[in-house]
C-alpha cells in the first residue's frame, strides 16, 4: 500500500503501523512527542477551498463556492489540468485560460457576472473547449456555461493586479491548494506508534523550521527553546500555538513582518516577552514580535496539536553549539560544514570548550569562523540544581548563569573568603526581584550547597557556596531565613578554593 510520511511517498506492505513507516523512511520523531495522522488525500483535498493559481507574472488566489456542487467538485478534481495552459485571451472584463475537457452541458442563456466571478465556460457550446473565465469588471453575456450557478465556482480573493496585467504571452505555470487550519483540523493527533496505517493514510512526525536569518539573536532563542529536538505547546488557541518556557529571556527586536501562517514569532518586548508562537492563522504585522523562521514542514502537526503536547522540530540550518565538545570534537563538526576554528584558552584536543564567538549560528555561518574557547576538563563545575524544591530561585540561577540558552553557563568571583571557606558570586539585583524565601534551610547546610540571599535581605540575588558544612548561616552568610538552597556541587568543590576575586566559573547542570 501507499502512504505518505512528511509529504513523501512510500510502499508499506499491508497492515503496516505508524512504527513501521518512520523505522523505513528513517523520519525524524521523538517517541515522546504527537503524530498527525491524515485519512487520505481525498478527504484532505475536500476540505481545502482556496486555491493559488501561478502565472508567470504573479498569483491569483481564488476561493471555492461555500456551497458544493458538480462545479466545485469538477475543479478539485481537473484543476491540475489547466497547469501549463496559456492565456488564451483578454478583454477590459475578463481573461481566459485553458481549454480542458469537461463533462458539462453548456447552456445559451445570457447571465450577469460580478468582478471577480469565476466560472467554467465552454466554448463554442464544446465541452471539449472548457475554459477557466475570471473576471476584472462587472459583466453579462452568453458564455456558454452550465446553468448550475451560472457556471460560478468561485470568486478571486487576491492577486487582482496581476488579473488586470495577464496578457496572452502568460501562462499558468502551477495551481496548488492553500492548506489553512480549519484544512486538517479532523486529523487525529496520537502518540501510539502501533496505530495500523491504511492505503492513502498521511502521517507527519515533524515540523521543519526555516530560521530567519535577518534576527540571529532571537533564532538562537528559538534554539534555546528546543530540548531533545522537541518543544511543548503551554496554549493553543485558532490562531496560534504558545510556547512559553522561555518566558522573561528579553532579545532586542529584530526583523518584524506580517504573522503569516506558519509564521514563528518571538515577543521582543512587554507582558509575555520571551514567549516563542507559530500561527495557524494570518494575524497583522506588530512590532512587538520578531519573525524568526517560517514553518517549511509539518504545519499539519500545528493544526493538530493540543496543550501538553510535545512535538519534534528540526530546523534547517540547525544550531551550531561547540559547548560541551572537546576542541578536537568541533574541529571536526565545524570542518563538516566549512567552518574555520579558531582555538583559545586551552588549545589541546581534549580541551572543553565552554564559550564560543560568534555565539549565534546565523553569524557564525554568515563569518565561516568561530573562536572556541577551552578549558581542562576538571575545572568544569558540575551542579545539581532543585527545580521541584525552588522554582524559582533555580529559575534565576539558570538566567545569572546563561544556563537557561547554553549547556555551559558561567559566574564571576565577586570575593571569595578563605577563611571563611566561602565563596560569593556577583548576582542581580534587577533580576531577583520576588525572590520569595523557598527551601530555607532547616537545621544545617552541607559542604558544597548552593544559595541565594532571597527578598528579605538587602543583598537579595547574590548566590554564593561554603566549603564546610554550617549550623547557623546560609552559602552567602546570610541567615538559613534569609537562604533559598538551589542545588549542590556535584563535583569537587574545592576546585573553587583555588579561585581569586574577579576569575570566571564554568558550571554545567548535571
């Protein structure tokens, strides 16, 4: 049997599951995230009513009759017919194209026509001379059209100024559906890969993300937003999916453009800013959001999607992050797609690299170089951090650290207290604010934990770690009341002992 998967054919022996098709086709999908599953292109194609007619000059867009007849039937089924057919004529009211073969019985009544109006004509009372008419201006006359409807199947909803300069030297090279939301919205969302597929079944495992390469701060945002080649939808709504993990990570405004459908936005400014949204529907142009890619695959996926749902995204290009590698590692990786590394910090291949400049992939593949900035692998400072056990609290320790858009994050040495086997890290002020007491201590803290001075202390946002355990103050000194415990060292922490005043840490969640 045939079945589409991400839009390409492929032959599935019978009874074959939605499993089967992704392991042949080899499609790119998390196990966690949904599918979308569509009957056929028979039942997909009905639900579409309008349609992009190409020309070689520009487009005209048309939209079907709201009511079904043997006219709107006809089209969807011979559209592809006029594909490749000229202009055949012109005139102040109207232009031509085709001719097809019909099956229609033409009638010799004369009727009067809107602009816009378009029907099927058959010329010379021949249904073997079935032309598509649009028309520019008001008109009335015999056109030799069927009688249901007076031959109307549809009326131009855009594209009239390319109507109006088609002249018979013009062709129309392509007629295609235009998928909307309210297209696939009876297709099944599911996440069971035993699902047996049917002839003509279509699934997609995926959406394909073309970033905008006019806003790389903000693409890297949407890179951040991305865990495990997945995103999960925080609402749904006809307009629009939200993806809200990133919420309060401010990136100046970029490129702004009418949100399209299939659009990718980021909210640059505001209530909701940092919040990432794909448009299942055209909304106008605003300011307030950056255009960071465009949905090139799998829009079918959006329409179907419900909160709480995960969906695999591949974006084309895909993020360049050396973090994490050893300088011999993105030596390769950088090689692969003709990018120049240049080497600093620790220069040895079993270096980690824990910075990188440019830091945004669209600059990076715009500069073909990279600097990649190493260090000796033991002096990366792991952390366990208690997001259940303070939200919030570990929530501004990934905004301090970066952590939140990289895997390798980083704290400066505000000063460190030998003698008091503390060390503090420069925070913010601006950004701890409602740092409310969560997970206070209780009777002692351990060597190696992690705190914050929250809100009821004048020092609020400072994080600092002790290396020894304490009865009685906090990892900044700070009273356990005033101490929001956010995690622990999971390595050796008297690697920090070493460090003076002012040095930079590099931390990775563990």
């Amino acid at each position: 049997m045939l079945v589409k998967v991400n839009g390409e054919e492929v032959s599935l022996p019978e009874n074959s599951t939605i499993k089967d098709a992704i392991e042949k086709t080899n499609a790119p999908h998390n196990p966690k995230s949904i599918i979308s599953l569509i009957k056929g292109t028979k039942e997909f194609e009905q639900d579409i009513t309008k349609y992009k007619i190409k020309t070689t000059i520009g487009n005209v867009i048309i939209e079907l009759s709201s009511e079904d007849s043997v006219l709107t039937e006809l089209w969807r089924n011979s559209y592809q017919e006029f594909e490749n057919k000229k202009i055949r004529w012109t005139t102040s009211n109207e232009i031509a194209a085709g001719p097809i073969v019909a099956d229609l019985t033409p009638s010799s009544e004369e009727f009067e026509y809107k602009q816009g109006d378009v029907i099927l004509s058959l010329s010379g009372f021949s249904n073997e001379s079935t032309h598509l008419i649009i028309f520019k201006e008001d008109s009335s006359g015999t056109y030799s059209t069927p009688e249901i409807n007076q031959g109307i199947f549809a009326r131009v909803i855009g594209g009239k100024r390319t109507l109006n300069n088609l002249t018979p030297s013009d062709n129309i090279i392509g007629i295609e559906g235009i998928v909307e939301r309210k297209s696939v919205a009876d297709s099944d969302s599911m996440s069971d890969l035993n699902t047996t597929l049917k002839e003509g079944n279509q699934i997609f495992t995926h959406v394909l993300i073309k970033p905008n390469q006019d806003s790389p701060k903000s693409v890297e945002h949407l890179f951040s937003l991305i865990e495990d080649n997945m995103i999960k939808v925080d609402y749904q709504s006809n307009s629009f999916l939200g993806f809200y993990r990133m919420e309060s990570i401010g990136k100046d405004p970029e490129y702004s453009t009418m949100r399209k459908r299939g659009s990718v936005t980021l909210r640059n400014t505001g209530k909701g800013i940092g919040k990432v949204y794909i448009y299942r529907e055209d909304r106008v142009q605003s300011p307030a959001h950056t255009l960071v890619g465009f949905v090139e695959n799998g829009m079918e996926l959006i329409d179907s999607a419900n909160t709480g749902d995960f969906i695999t995204i591949k974006t084309d290009p895909e993020r360049i992050m050396t973090m994490t590698m050893t300088q011999k590692e993105a030596n390769e990786f950088l090689a692969i797609q003709n990018i120049e590394q240049v080497r600093e910090g620790v220069l040895d291949d079993d270096a980690l690299i824990v910075s990188q400049s440019p830091l945004n992939t669209i600059d990076i593949l715009k500069e073909k170089k990279v600097k990649t900035i190493g260090i000796v692998e033991d002096d990366l400072i792991l952390v366990d951090i208690y997001h259940e056990n303070a939200p919030r609290s570990s929530l501004y320790f990934k905004k301090i650290t970066n952590l939140i858009e990289k895997p390798i994050g980083a704290l400066k040495i505000h000063f460190m207290v030998r003698d008091m086997k503390i060390v503090i890290f420069e925070g913010s002020s601006k950004e701890a604010k409602g740092l409310i007491p969560e997970n206070t201590p209780k009777n002692s803290i351990s060597s190696g934990t992690l705190g914050i001075t929250n809100m009821s202390r004048k020092n609020v946002g400072l994080i600092g770690v002790r290396f020894e355990d304490n009865n009685e103050y906090g990892p900044t000194a700070e009273p356990f009341d005033g101490t929001n415990l956010i995690g622990k060292i999971a390595s050796d922490p008297k690697i920090l002992e070493k460090l003076k005043d002012g040095d930079i840490v590099y931390i990775k969640e563990n």
